[in-house]
C-alpha cells in the first residue's frame, strides 16, 4: 500500500517556494518591438548583467529560448546563474540532467522535486546529478524524491552529496535515507557556507544529524519536517543554530543542550516514536541563553527538563536553575478537561518568568471521559475552588501583555483559566479567544461565557486604557505555517498561525 497522501503534501508543503514562477513570460513581440510594432528595442538596451537577472527569473525553458528574441540575448541564459526547477520540465528525468549538463554555470538555485529515484536509477542518475551540482557550485539545492510504498526504505544518498557542501547555503532533503556519516570526511570545511537545512520524511540517525551539525559551523536554521523514527533524539549543540523546528515528526526527545544562539524552538505536532498509552516526550532546555520563541509545549506529550531539573507541578521550586527567563514568547497545548494537566500548565508558566506574549491551545475538550486500557473512565475534576487558591504565577502578573487563547470551547477550567489571567496581569493590552466550533450554537455558548469577561472591571491592567478583548472563528488550518515557523524575521509564528494581527 502506498503512503498516504498527506504525506507528499506536507512535504512539499514545507520545501522552500520555487524560485521562479510558471507564469513569467517574456515574447519577442514585448522584447523587440515598440507601441507601433516597429520601435526601439528598450529592453535589450539594459545593461547585460540586469538581462541576466531577467533570464534566470524564468522558467529554465523560456529562459533558454531567450536566445532567439534577437542577437543581443544570445548566450545570456548561460552566463547567467543557473535556477532550475523541474516542474517547468516534463517528468522526464532525462530532460533535467541535459539542462544541467548543458549550462557551465555557477548554479544558483537547483529544485529537484518531480522524478522516482529508485535502487534501478539512482546509481546512474542521482550519481550524474550530485557530480554536475557539485562541479558547478550549487548554493541552494532542493533534492526530494516521492515517499516510498510502505515498508520500503528510502533510497539511500551516496556520501558524494558532500561533494556539494562547499558551495551550498540552503539545502532540503525529501525521503532519502542519510549517507552513513562513520567513513565520511569531517570538520567545518565540508559545508563551511550551509545556513539552512532541512530533512523531510527521511531516515537520519542521530549521529548523522550530529555530524551535519558539526560540519556546518555557520548552520542557522534547522529542520526535521515529517521525519520517521529516526532520529530519535535530538540533541543541538550548536554555536551558530538560530532556529530548531520539528514539524509532524516521531522523537523522544528534543534538546537545546548548548545553543548559545539559539532563538526558536518550534515544536508542532510531534508524537514519540514509541507506541502505547503515556509515552512522552522529553523537552530539554540546557544552556540556550538566546532562546525568546519556545512551543507548542503539550501537557499531554511533554515532559519539561531544565537544567537537570525536570519540572513537576506542585512538587519543583521555583529557582534560578529551574526558569527560562529569556523566553518572551511562549505556546503551551492543554487538556483543560484533565485536572492533571491544568496543573502542568502553571507549572511550566512558572518556569518562563518573563513571557510577553502567551498562546494557549486546548485539545480534546469534547468529552469528560477517556480511554484507558479499553476501559472508559471519567477524568479527574478540579475542586470548585482551585482557582482561587492557585498560587503566585510570575510571568502573568508582572509581564504578559497580550494571550491569545485558541480552540476555545467554554469549558469551565477555560473560562477559570482567562479569570485567573485577566485578574492578575497588570500589564495586559490585548486578549484574542479563537473559537473552536464554527456552528452558530457552539458560538451562541461559548460568546455567553465570554461575555463577562470582556469587562474590564474585572480586568487588572493598569497600564492600558482601553485593552482589547476580541473574539473570532478560527481560520481554516494550513499546512504553510512551517514557512512562518522557520522565518526568522516574524517575531511571533504563532500569531502568523492563526493569520491574526
């Protein structure tokens, strides 16, 4: 049986935009001919080296044909940097590897994403391909193959893949299996340029993911989208690393060990690799003294490890050796429904004292039962006076100004939750509640509970005038968010998630 088909979505979903669009165009009649179908030639006149930015925003068809527009275009797509992306071509293998025969390069964005490579071509083909990409210096590679049929692996990349790393800055790998690293030349000056990688849906032991990350000392960007169990840990020490993102993939644990720049830790829908009830996952915060955007913690899946200490609600102190104060944006995935896991959430909140930003996503709130062991039993309840007594929370009520809460479903420890938060943070500007129902009922209900909340007379701020209180329908899920989680110029990913504000 073939993989699903979410699968190929996914990835390529999160590869890199093309560099080029399927409808530029350029014709003779708009490159040679004035209004009156006679006159000067406005565009050939630009000097030669803007002719060739022109050429290589062109699908690599259009831009080869340049040629015959007039004299002047002549040999203009081969001097131009080389940008190929095989969607433009037919799904011919053969017809990508003439191109990149045929141009002498450099080459400066190479998208390989439409043909099978399997164990009959890939010794022939692949190998040609990683020779011509590395002989004419390609600096931004996106090599995917399609998912294999269950139970098969993934073609493995030979090890002349690192014949290319002297001339790369990006790179992303689509269902391959990583070249075994034990053999394989080592030290900086094997991608002494690489700024971003990113591994989908392939298989990459642990150690071989270390060896990427110790032969890329100016590595920004790292991310592991759709991956299968392995690696099954992942460990950063890295001095460059900026952004870490796991997207849809099986771990055991994530770990910023030393990351003295590390700034984002995205965590999304990722599950461990091991099956049966309570398995979890290990989210480890060492030394990253950088690290201002952290999420979406689960206090289902998550176990939170800082330092040495792992966290423990009602049992771990607050200390120096037990927060995260640089973390001023924070995400947390909850179970209002488990009494157990509502603990958790303040206890993680005390963890990052200085949050500025805090986003709550509740899960599985439809139901007051669970399965466990194919018997149905009723959650745990809070007591009706539990929030009331929870204690000091720092980051609420010196420090957060704005809460987005999201999938918002009016449940009691919901609503008990924003109480606590609207009557403690003193600095608070704007809060967005994203509702999970779209059905006018659920609407109709959740807006009745909501309703008391957004008077500010049982507000704490003291700072703000008129703080925002907004209440809206959630936006349809896409996939595309991965592209927000890894661009480091949006302060907040989360808020691009949602598409708020």
């Amino acid at each position: 049986m073939d993989p699903p088909l979410w699968v190929e979505q996914l990835m390529h979903s999160c590869l890199p935009a093309s560099p080029v669009s399927a409808t530029a165009s350029l014709s003779l009649s708009a490159a040679t001919t004035g209004k009156d179908g006679g006159g000067e030639d406005r565009i050939s006149a630009l000097p030669s080296d803007l002719l060739c930015n022109v050429v290589s925003r062109l699908p690599v068809k259009d831009a080869a044909r340049t040629g015959a527009l007039s004299q002047r275009w002549r040999g203009l797509w081969r001097a131009a940097p080389l940008v190929l992306d095989d969607a433009h071509l037919l799904p011919d293998a053969a017809a990508a590897s003439r191109v990149l025969a045929s141009h002498p390069g450099p080459f400066r964005s190479v998208r390989l994403v439409n043909n099978l490579i399997d164990e009959s071509n890939k010794d022939a083909l692949l190998a040609e391909w990683l020779r011509l990409l590395a002989d004419k210096g390609v600096e931004d590679l996106i090599l995917a193959n399609h998912p294999c049929s269950r139970g098969a692996m993934p073609v493995q990349l030979p090890p002349s893949l690192l014949s290319c790393g002297a001339s790369l800055r990006r790179l992303y790998l689509g269902v391959w299996l990583f070249p075994f690293s034990i053999d394989l030349p080592r030290g900086p000056g094997v991608f002494p340029h690489l700024q971003e990688l990113g591994i989908c849906h392939g298989i990459t032991q642990e150690r071989d993911l270390q060896y990427m990350l110790a032969c890329s000392p100016k590595l920004e960007i790292l991310a592991l989208i759709g991956t299968f169990c392995l690696p099954d840990r992942v460990r950063v020490r890295h001095q460059s690393l900026r952004c870490v993102v796991l997207w849809h993939s099986l771990v055991d644990e994530v770990g910023a060990m030393a990351a003295p720049h590390l700034q984002r830790l995205i965590i999304y829908c990722t599950n461990s690799t091991g099956p049966g009830i309570g398995r979890t996952i290990k989210v480890k915060i060492g030394r990253a003294p950088q690290l201002a955007v952290l999420g979406y913690l689960d206090t289902a899946k998550h176990v939170l490890e800082i330092g040495d200490t792992i966290i423990k609600a009602g049992v771990t102190k607050v200390c120096p050796s037990t927060v995260v104060p640089s973390v001023k944006v924070l995400a947390l995935k909850v179970r209002f429904r488990v009494a157990a896991e509502v603990k958790t959430l303040l206890g993680f909140l005390r963890c990052f004292p200085e949050v500025e930003t805090l986003h709550i996503m509740a899960s599985d709130n439809d139901t007051d039962y669970y399965e466990d062991h194919g018997q149905v039993k009723v959650r745990d309840r809070l007591s009706s006076t539990f929030w009331q007594r929870v204690g000091p929370i720092g980051c609420v009520e010196s420090r957060v100004k704005r809460v987005v809460f999201d999938q918002f479903t009016g449940g009691t420890n919901e609503v008990g939750f924003l109480k606590l938060v609207l009557g403690r943070a003193v600095l608070l500007q704007k809060v967005t509640v994203v509702l999970a129902r779209p059905d006018s009922a659920a609407m109709s209900e959740a807006m009745r509970k909501l309703q008391p909340l957004a008077s500010k007379r049982m507000w704490a701020t003291k700072v703000v005038d008129n703080p925002s209180f907004e209440v809206c329908g959630r936006v349809a899920g896409h996939l595309c968010w991965y592209k927000e989680a890894s661009d480091l110029s949006i302060s907040d990913p989360f808020i691009s998630m949602l598409g708020l504000h």
